[in-house]
C-alpha cells in the first residue's frame, strides 16, 4: 500500500511539471506573437502616417500653385481664371489680412508662402476688369430675360462660350466678385480695425499705388473759350476737305496729261509713278520696323542682312534687375511673381502713403462695379458679407461723429487721422458700405436677403441717442433750433424714410415671399417689424427736436421771407422723415390725399392693427408728434404775409398724418387726440375751418363717431307736456 501510494504522488509530481512546462511554452509563443502583430501595426502605422504627411504636403503644394496661378492670371489684360470659383475663393482669402501676434510662429509649405500674398497695381487694375466684364454680361442677361429661368439659362450659355478660353471649369461672375469684395471691402474693413497697426496695412497693400490723377486738369471753359474753339476745329476740318479734293482734282489732270493711253495702261502707271520723298520716308520707317526681321527670315534668310535691333523682351528691367530672353516665362518672371509683387514697397509703409491707398479701395466700391448682383445668396451669407458692410459703415459714422464734436481723435499714427486738406479722410466715406449694403437689400433677384442687415443697421443708428438725451434738456436762454441731432441718427432717420418710399418696397410683390431659398424674406413684414422696433426711438427723436415753449427760451430769429432759415429747422427735417415712416404702417398718403402707398391698393392687413395703434400710444410717439404739432406755430403768424413757407407745409402734413393714425384707430389715438385740449381748440376753431374746411370737417366727423359710439351716454330726448296726444317720447332725429 506504502509503495503504490508513493508511486501515485510520484507519478502526480510528473505530470504536474510537465503541465507547467507545456503551459510556460504556449505562453511564451503567444506572448511572442502579439509582440510580432504589434510591432507589425506599428509599422504599417508608421508606413501610413508618412504617406499622409506626403500626401498632405503634396496637396498644399498643389494648393498654393493654384493659388499662384490664379493671381498671376488675374495680372493680365481681360484676365480668365481657369481655376474657377475655388481658386477665386482661396485667394480672397489669402489676401484678406490677418492680425499679427507674437504669440504666433509663421506657418511653412502653403501657409508660409500664401500669408506673404498682397495686392498689387497689376491684380486690382485686372480684377476691376474682371467684374466690369461680368457686370456687362449680368446687364445683358437680364435686359433680354424675362425671369430667372432664362437669366440661368443665359449664364449657362455664357460660361460655354467661356469654355474656349480653358478648361470647362471656367470661373464665374461669382469668383470675381469674391475676389473684388475681399479686395475692396473686407481688406481695408480690417486694416480700419486695427488703425493703429501700420503692418497690417502695409501687408495688404503690398506694391500697390491708386492711379496718380494730379496730372489731370479740371479747368473749365467759358461759353466763348469752347465757341471758338469749335469754330475752329470746323475750320480746319472743312480746310482739310478742301485740300484733299483740290489734290485729287490736280492728280487726275497730270494722269490724263501725262498718258494718252487707254484706261488700262493708264490705270497701271499710276501705280508705277514713284513718290520719291514718300520712299524715302518709308525706307526709314523700314529700317526702324521691329517686324522686318521676321518678315524678311520667312520670305529668304539670306537676303536679310540682320540689325542691332533688340526686343523689349529680350532685356527688361523689372524691380531693378534683368532678364534673359531664354529666362523669360509668364509664370516665372520677375514681372509676375506673386511674392516679389506682394512685397510692401516704401510709400505703403507710411501713414500718409497707407491712408491714401485704403481710401481709393473704398471710394472705388460700389454694387454694380465690383458685379456683386452674381454672388449668390449662399456666399454672401456664408461670406458674413452683410455684417462686415454693416460694422464697417457704423465704425466710419462714429469716428465722424466723434471727429465733428470732439475734433480729430484720432493719433497721427492711425489710419483715421485727418490730413490738412481733408481730401483722403477716410471716416468720411462711410457712405459707400452703406449704399452698397442698401443696393443688396433692394435686390429683388436675390430675394432682399439682405434686408434684415440694413434695417437692423437702420434701427442701430436711430438707437444711437447718448448724444440725443444730452439735448433733452437745453441750457437756459439757448434756442430750440439748435437742438441738432447727431449724424448717426441723422442718417438712419434720413435713410429709413428714404426707404420706405422706395418702389421696391411699395410694390404689389413686396407682400410675399421674393424667393424660395432660405435666406428670401418678405419686404412689408421685415419693414413692419423693423419700424415697430424703432418706435422707442423716434419718439426721443421727436420730444428731442420738437419746439418748447418756455420763458427761459428765446425766441429763434426767423425774418419774413428766409424761407431758407425756416426749412433748416430741426423739427421740420425730423417731421419730413417721420411722415413716410407712420405712412407705411397705414398704408396711406396723407401727404397727397389720402392715396394708398403699395402699388394695387393692398390689402386690410397693410393698414393700421389695433395692436400696432397700442405700441404707438405706448412708446409715446403720438403723443410727441401731437405736441410738435402744438408748439411748432408759425412765428410769423402776425406778419401780413399770406404766402405759405415750409412750417406750415409740413404743419398741414403732420396734421393729415395724425388724422391718418386717428380714422384707422378711432378708440385708441382718435380718442387720445380729441382729448388733447390745446390740439382739440385748434382743429375746432373757427379760424380753421375757414382756411382748412375739408380738414376741419373730417376732424369733426371724428369727434361726432366717438361721441356717438360711447355706450354710456344718455342720448338727447324731447320732453312733451302730459296732456299730448302723443303717448310715447320720441328721440330727436
């Protein structure tokens, strides 16, 4: 028993070792063989990483060469990018500047190159030709379209006629006109943001120089200086006519003179007769002819005896140096090398240089120019187009503001500065973003899309009334008439009610959709909302500029006759602008006899709501205009002068456009107006209605329909004695 229970725990111990060596080898082997698979993904990670980076250097390669292609095409006379919009969009931008930081390293391969980029006199000059070229052929189109599917159909055709120039991927007007924005807009839009940096500027300006115009004379002629110019010019015009049928009369008699032959033989020694001083000045402009020695190799080589002659290509200085005709390449010259053109030259890296380049790129925009009508809808959205107009044109109207109440703020070392004769200001030109971003918003072929931007723009300024409250409250013993509004509130005024007499936006299709794509708006609604946002505003406006009438003041000084003092008052230039605001809320002129504003007549949604009257009544805009109404007699009402000046014109308007407001809310402003005591004793004297008898009847009939539509008041009856016959009272009729 002893022995074969020893013998068993031999045997177990045999087997256990054993175990544990095969286990230990398995083991190994697969720790072996994950070792091997791992380093085998590794390597084939390893392997495919290289081929990205290769591939990705290759790309930006390729990218940068199409970008320095494009620009290098866009150097030439009536350039034709055959890249397309792609490589138009990438090198809008490239150009656009960036704002340096220290922080930053300079980037390599397409980077390093693509940030040096710039402008240059070559690329604007052929840019501008660029989008006049589209700009014609968008006229084109939609003068011989009827819709936007022909003027599809007319691009279309265009760019196949365009094929035969490059490849079929030809650019469109939309690739040229990013390019041009990007240029004229978007560059000198970030070199005004950061004024103060000079690198930036002068980084996207490269060797740019606006055209030198000095050498033009704008001298005028008076009306005898041109009669005797023209006199003479008619003369020597009817001398030279003379002369040339005197000669061939004298040539006619030498030729019958000289051969009694027939017409034949006549006819041909008269090419035979020589002209010896006409030879010999052709024999000398010959031997000038850069083109003989082309003409004399094909016809016989060896009868051409070959000149000193040089072609201009062949030894061109260009940036100081000169090149080989075998050197010469149109992509490789010094002549079209992108970063040898994009390089700042010394008049950029001034100020003064800076600020008067930047000021003929702005003074140079403008929609129909720069062919912006063919950006579609998606890149001026995705573009941020709108918004760059918008805070480029709100910067400019600020700074002017700032500039004409504080003076110039602006450093020597600004782009902002002002020179000495105001010529190259360039806070002045905040007009050109701004009627740019209007022609866009007007743009009926791209569904107004950007209408909301101009009248948020719009109602921005109007808001602008820091310097409107500061006026609330005038000093003692100063004039009403110097209550004069800031130029930002000014302009969005000016430039609403502009707005909203356009015809764009009183047209029987301003009620609908203008479009079908996302960004496509309805002109009236977007309008509607924007004027009862504004409310608020134009009621500080109103209270701001309207007359006073207080003991501290004085009297403004307005003779009999200065219709011209009178005209300038504030009040009547804030009433001028107010008037066609509250008529596109009701739909009516009450300018020209009550005649409705949108074309067709519109419809009952187009007048006043009962909730539209309430925000009126609430933002205190009515009250402020019955009180502008009020206060705002004509100083000259005691002078014996009947002719009407322009206080009682506008007067008489603001009156009809309070009726306007009144007849369609009757219950809300109609009640508010007649309680008015001052307004009521006025529409109802008697002196009114003799000088304004339909006026005075109409506010009559509006005093009688409120009257009689109050539920509680008791109705006059007709007392009768007891005795009557009459058993019942009745009512007086």
């Amino acid at each position: 028993m002893d022995q074969d229970k020893s013998n068993d725990e031999v045997t177990n111990e045999m087997d256990e070792k054993r175990f544990l060596r095969m286990f230990s080898k398995e083991l190994a082997e697969a720790l072996r063989a994950k070792d091997e698979e791992e380093a085998e993904e590794r390597e084939r990670l390893r392997t495919k990483s290289g081929n990205t980076r290769s591939s990705g250097r290759d790309d930006e390669t390729k990218q940068w060469e199409r970008i320095r292609s494009t620009y290098v095409e866009l150097c030439h006379d009536e350039p034709v990018v055959s890249g397309g919009d792609g490589d138009c969009r990438h090198l809008a931008k490239t150009l656009i500047p960036k704002q340096h930081s220290s922080n930053k390293t300079p980037g390599k391969g397409k980077d390093k190159n693509a940030n040096k980029l710039a402008l240059c006199s070559r690329l604007v000059d052929g840019v501008v030709q660029a989008t006049s070229r589209a700009g014609a052929k968008a006229t084109t189109s939609s003068s011989t379209s009827s819709n936007t599917t022909q003027n599809n159909q007319k691009n279309a055709a265009d760019t196949e006629q365009e094929s035969m120039f490059g490849p079929s991927n030809i650019t469109t007007s939309e690739g040229y006109a990013e390019i041009a924005f990007a240029m004229f807009v978007e560059g000198p839009y970030r070199c005004i943001q950061q004024a103060d940096n000079l690198q930036t500027t002068s980084s996207f300006l490269g060797t740019f120089q606006p055209p030198d115009t000095s050498h033009v004379q704008h001298e005028k002629l008076d009306a005898e200086e041109k009669s005797r110019l023209v006199d003479e010019a008619t003369a020597k015009i009817v001398s030279g006519i003379e002369k040339m049928s005197m000669e061939g009369k004298d040539t006619e008699t030498k030729k019958n003179a000289a051969n009694g032959q027939d017409d034949a033989s006549s006819s041909s020694s008269e090419f035979s007769l020589p002209n010896t001083a006409q030879d010999a000045q052709q024999r000398i402009d010959d031997d000038n002819d850069p083109m003989k020695e082309v003409f004399a190799e094909e016809s016989d080589a060896d009868d051409y005896e070959y000149g000193s002659y040089t072609s201009p290509s062949d030894g061109q200085t260009i940036f100081g140096q000169k090149t080989s005709s075998d050197e010469y390449d149109d992509m490789h010259d010094l002549s079209f090398n992108p970063l040898q053109l994009s390089e700042p030259n010394a008049t950029n890296c001034t100020w003064e240089g800076a600020r008067k380049s930047i000021h003929y790129l702005l003074s140079s925009i403008s929609y129909g120019k720069l062919a912006l009508g063919s950006l579609s809808s998606r890149a001026w959205s995705e573009g941020g187009m709108s918004e760059t107009l918008a805070d480029l044109c709100f910067m400019l109207l600020l700074e002017t503001t700032n500039n004409k109440d504080q003076g110039d703020t602006a450093k020597p070392n600004s782009l902002l500065h002002h020179g000495q004769d105001g010529s190259e200001d360039i806070d002045a030109l905040w007009d050109r973003p701004l009627f740019l971003l209007r022609d866009r918003a007007l743009d009926k072929n791209h569904g107004h899309d950007a209408l909301p931007s101009y009248l948020q723009l719009l109602t921005a300024f109007l808001s602008h009334s820091e310097d409107v409250m500061s006026v609330l409250t005038p000093p003692l013993g100063t004039s009403t008439s110097e209550n004069i509004l800031p130029p930002a509130t000014s302009v969005g005024l000016s430039s609403f009610a502009t707005f909203c007499s356009s015809k764009e936006m009183i047209s029987a299709s301003s009620g609908r959709m203008c479009g079908t794509s996302m960004w496509s708006v309805c002109p009236r609604e977007e309008m509607k909302k924007a004027i009862l946002s504004s409310l608020d505003s134009l009621a500080r406006i109103v209270e701001c500029v309207r007359p006073r009438e207080s003991i501290f003041a004085k009297k403004p000084a307005n003779p009999v006759g200065n219709e011209s003092t009178s005209a300038n008052n504030p009040w009547i230039r804030t009433a001028v602008c107010i008037i066609p605001i509250i008529e596109y809320l009701t739909n009516l002129q009450a300018r020209f006899d009550f005649q409705p504003l949108f074309e067709g007549g519109g419809n009952r949604s187009a007048t006043l709501s009962e909730s539209d009257a309430k925000a009126i009544s609430d933002s205190g805009l009515f009250r402020e205009m019955l009180s502008m109404y009020i206060n705002a007699r004509n100083v000259n009402e005691t002078s014996a002068s009947t002719k009407p000046n322009a206080e009682d014109v506008v007067r008489m308007q603001l009156l009809r456009t309070i009726f306007t407001l009144s007849a369609q809310s009757p219950e809300v402003l109609g009640r508010y107006a007649v309680r008015v005591p001052a307004f009521a004793k006025e529409v109802h004297s008697s002196s009114f209605m003799e000088n304004n008898l339909v006026d005075g009847i109409l506010w009559t009939s509006i005093g009688s329909s409120l009257l009689e539509n109050k539920s509680d008041a008791p109705k006059p009856r007709l007392k009768l004695r007891a005795n009557s016959k009459l058993a019942t009272k009745a009512p007086i009729e």
